[in-house]
C-alpha cells in the first residue's frame, strides 16, 4: 500500500490525540522555550561557539546592539547559570530599557521562571569526570533553578533585580507613555514575581526550623506545630541547606523590596491612573489598575491604601476590560489567533489567572480588616466609589457611614447605613405585596435603591445595576452642564440605572450623590380625541363662525401653538361648546 494509505496502530493514533499530530507530523505538548537560543536565531546552536559562526543575529526591535545580542545568546547557551548572568546583564541601567521589547520579556522570563531539567527522587547523579560532559542530568534541581539560586547564593540575582528596579523608577517621565510604560510595568511584573519566589524560600526555611526546634525541644503533641500547605510543608529541596547568613540576608531583601514596590512605584502607577482618569483613557487606566493591585500581592499585613486598591482595581476591571477565557470551542480559538494582534492590544501584561488568584488570595484578608477597621472603613468605601465615578474633580463629600448587610449569607456586601435602615420597610414590603408574579416579588425583595461594594466578588452596583458611562446627551441641558460641565471623553461620569420605565430613566450619578431623570420625547402617534374639525376660519359655516370669533383673542396669543378642534355634530345652536386640541412646545427649555 502507499504511504498515505498505510494503516497507524492504535497506540500511534492515540499518541497523535495526545500530542496533537497529524499525519505523522510530532507536536510538542509545550511551545519552544524563549530560552532557547536555538529558538531565537532559527538554527541549531548548542554551544558559545555556533554563535560565533551565525551572520546575522537579532536585535530584538532595534533594542540591543550585535555585541550585546551576541553576548545574551551565549549567555543562553549555559541553562545553569543564565539567570545570574542574564540579570546582571539587564541591571545596566542603558540596557534596563531594553526590556520594553516583548520579545526580550519572553526571554527573560524563561530564563528565570522555567525550572530546566528535573530532579527526581532517589540517589544523586554522578559527578561528571570531564567539562563538557554528555549528559546534564547532574545540573538537574528539585524545585527549579531560581529557588536553587535563591538557597546557594542569592545576592547575585536579587542585587540584579533591585537595581533593574531602580532603574525602571528612575525612567518615569510622570505619565503612561508607550516608549517608557512597557519597560516599567515588566520590571514591576518582574521584582513582584522574583519577590514571591523569595518570600516562599523564606517562609519555608523559617517552618523547617521551627520544627527542627520543637523537635530538639519536645514540645509533646499538644504543642507540635502542624504542617500547612504551601510554604508551611515539607518540600524536597527547600529549607534544609540554607546558611544563616544568607537568611539574614533574604529578609533584609525582602523589605528592600517592599519598600520601592509600596513607595516610589506605586506613587508613580497612583500618577499614572490619576493622570489616565483625567484623560478619560480606560484602556491604559485598566492595565495600570491591575499593576497597582499585583504590587500588593505578596503583602500579608494589610493597609488602608492597599485595601482600596484591591477593591477599586477588581471593581474596574471587571467594568471596563473583557477577559478572553469564554473561548471555548474550535471556531472562537480560531477567531482570537486571527485577532491575535487585537487580543495583545488588550492584554494586561497579566494572565488573568493570576489576577484571579491575587483577589482570591486576599478576599478574606480584606473581610477581616474591614470588619477589624470600622473608623477607617467609611473612608475605604467613599474612595472606591469615587475611583470608579470616573471623576477626577469635583467637591469633597463627607463619608457616610458603610456597614456589612446583616442579611443571612451576606457579610462582605457593604452599604450605608442610611440603606441598611431602610431594608425591609414597609414601603418594601408593601412594594413585594403589589407584586403579580415571582420575578416581580424577587426584584422587590432582593433589590433595594442603595450603593453596594461586593467585596466577596469585587463588584460595586447601584440597585444590583451596573455602572456605566453617562453619554454626551445630556449636554443639551443648561442646568447639567452649568452643573458637571459638558460631558466629553475627559469629563465622564459614571452612572447606574435605578428605575427605567416607558418615558423615564431614573440614573444615579456615582460619586456625586445626584439622580437624573431623562425624559423620552412624546410618542409620534398622540392618543385621539373625539373632536373631528380642525377649527379653521376659511373652512367654518356662517352659522359656526361666533366660536372662531369668540376666541379670536387668545388665538393670535396664549392659543397660537395649539390646534383646537370641533365636534363632528352641528353647533350653530348651542349655548356652549367643548373644543379639544394638542399644545406642543416647539422650544423646549430644562426646568
């Protein structure tokens, strides 16, 4: 039989399944690792010494010169040691804007979080008896090579971290601006993530020790100090071999890091966000939203700023960012790659996974600050709604005061007391007894006029309605815009519906404590009356003309808008007669 005809065993075919292969053709389960050199020049290079015979190497968009891309490629090539060198190389503060090119971000994030070849349980491998040797199996670690670092020697790596960071402080010219903002929001992604991976190494020595303690000590079991998870166990390669000076100085570290991360770089994303709020930018206002919130990830002492930050960065970023994790089946996969250049455009800088679990990680944190802060609370709630109103002027309101629902099943959902008060009145009550099916008596009971912060789900909503944009319609009013000024892209107001009937809105304006009703136009089709004749001076008979006299008066003046109309019956004889007529105002004015 030909080759294409060639029957496949059914462990091909299943292989094929797993892998996705296709007539043969091997798919890897992973994408190439951007740490591969190989990768990068799109020829074999397994030494320092086939860089030497490449002709033409990448720049990386323009960022690197061929020496400096000559030099990292080699770097590239000795897997076990790359992460030193390869910081080291980027801690140059000219080379530090380098990693504005995505490219070069991939890279170093491989370099740095892919854990290279594997230790598995059992006895060591051999040491090799000459350099090169032919197999790496002795360069393999258990938990990775950055928590190897972090343990054998890890001023090297965490100097170069901090001074990448510094350097990205340094680089801020006071706004988000293509050419620097990419640079700095990696460099922050980068020292957070570098950050966790220390503070894991030194939450885990610190559990080895005090259980090495209470075992030399013999506490008894009433005493004995349980294993957790996470940081809080037993994992196979951390916490045993770590000097005690190298401890001293992973703590001192690890304030360093807290202090750029809490101080000069948050106060430059706090920039940031005001200035792109102002300026009515919603994307660039969202991505810097979601780095503020991932600075604070490692936090484990909570502070009143890092509170509203939290809450403000989940709220707005489920109003104003769309994550990309409903495509589901083969045709929306195929829709995104063909976007691919619109879905990068939308793109945080930060899975959405991970964001996820920064809001999981701190939800009962928050709960529990907020329940333990009552003084300071009220302040918490008034800044979150004043950071989603959109408004970056306008007067300073006192703060009213914020407490959890007390309805069974709902701590973490906060509104005013004012609204706490007025859940379950008579007014409600009564409102759920008018109602003539199940859907009407829910709404009723469920849904009271009141602002609510979610801190549970991170949602912020007027009567279970979502905040949104106030369009530029109501700039046709005199009294608004004499009021909020006109409505534009730089001047937005967010607004949520209270009540929508045929001819009303009813909004609540966030932040600014005003509702607005916005009426409809009256429908084309007025309803009919029962008069017929149009009163008309020209058309009347003889004997109908004292009606047309009569009025004549208030037709020239109060009546000139209004067509009046007559019975369809003769009123020549009548004392009296009724007329009917539609008054509109053709200029209409605000109230």
């Amino acid at each position: 039989l030909p080759p294409e005809r060639e029957k496949v065993s059914m462990l091909m075919q299943l292989s094929r399944m797993l892998t996705g292969g296709n007539k043969g053709e091997f798919k890897p389960r992973a994408p190439p690792s951007a740490g591969n050199p190989s990768h990068l020049v799109g020829k074999l290079v397994e030494t320092e010494d086939d860089i030497l015979y490449l002709k033409e190497l990448p720049d990386f968009d323009g960022r690197l010169t061929q020496y400096e891309s000559e030099l990292l490629l080699q770097y590239l090539c000795v897997p076990y040691l790359r992460i030193p060198l390869i910081l080291q190389f980027f801690s140059d503060p000219v080379r530090s804007h380098a990693l504005s090119s995505p490219m070069l971000q991939t890279v170093v994030d491989a370099c740095l979080f892919e854990p290279a070849l594997w230790l598995p349980p059992g006895p060591l491998p051999e040491t090799p008896d000459h350099v090169p040797s032919l197999s790496r199996d002795y360069l393999a670690t258990p938990c990775g090579l950055l928590f190897n670092e972090l343990q054998r020697e890890p001023q090297c790596v965490v100097d170069s971290v901090l001074a990448i960071l510094e350097a990205a402080i340094n680089k801020d010219t006071g706004r988000y601006s293509s050419s620097t903002a990419s640079c700095i929001l990696y460099i922050a992604r980068l020292a957070v993530r570098v950050e966790s991976f220390l503070l894991y190494t030194l939450r885990n020595a610190e559990f080895v020790a005090a259980e090495k303690d209470e075992e030399e000590h013999g506490h008894g079991m009433e005493g004995r100090l349980l294993t957790g998870a996470g940081a809080s166990s037993h994992i196979r390669g951390l916490g045993t071999d770590i000097l005690p000076d190298r401890l001293v100085y992973l703590r001192k570290s690890a304030n360093r890091f807290r202090q750029l991360l809490d101080g000069p770089l948050f106060r430059v994303f706090q920039q940031w966000c005001n200035r792109a709020t102002r300026d009515g930018d919603r994307a660039n206002a969202t991505t810097i939203h979601a780095h503020m919130a991932l600075v604070v990830r490692n936090v484990t002492k909570l502070t009143c700023p890092m509170v509203v930050t939290l809450i403000t960065a989940q709220a707005y970023m489920k109003m104003s960012y769309g994550y990309d994790l409903a495509a589901t089946n083969k045709k929306e996969k195929e829709d995104l790659s063909k976007n691919k250049d619109q879905t990068v455009e939308r793109d945080l800088g930060i899975p959405p996974t991970e964001l996820f679990d920064l809001f999981q990680s701190h939800r009962r944190g928050m709960l529990e600050w907020l329940q333990n802060n009552k003084d300071q609370r009220n302040e918490v709630m008034e800044a979150v709604i004043r950071a989603l109103a959109v408004t970056a002027s306008g007067p300073t309101m006192g703060a009213r005061n914020w407490s959890s629902m007390r309805v069974r099943n709902c701590a973490g959902r906060f509104i005013t007391t004012e609204a706490q008060s007025r859940d379950g009145s008579e007014a409600e009550t009564l409102e759920a007894s008018k109602a003539t099916n199940f859907a009407d008596w829910m709404r009723a009971v469920t849904q009271s006029a009141h602002t609510e912060v979610n801190v549970q789900i991170g949602e912020v909503s007027l009567k279970r309605q979502y905040f949104r944009l106030l369009g530029p319609e109501c700039n046709k009013f005199a009294s608004f815009v004499d009021l909020f000024g006109k409505i534009s892209q730089r001047n937005a107001l967010r607004i949520a519906d209270v009540k929508i009937t045929t001819q009303r809105q009813w909004v609540r304006i966030i932040g600014r404590r005003y509702d607005l009703h916005i009426w409809s136009p009256s429908p084309e089709h007025l309803p009919q009356t029962d008069r017929a004749r149009l009163l008309d001076k020209l058309t009347l008979p003889g004997t109908e003309l004292w009606i047309y006299q009569t009025l004549a008066p208030l037709l020239s003046k109060e009546l000139r808008d209004v067509e009046l109309y007559l019975p369809k019956s003769d009123c020549s004889s009548l004392p009296y007669v009724v007329l009917g007529g539609y008054l509109q105002n053709k200029n209409p004015q605000p109230s």
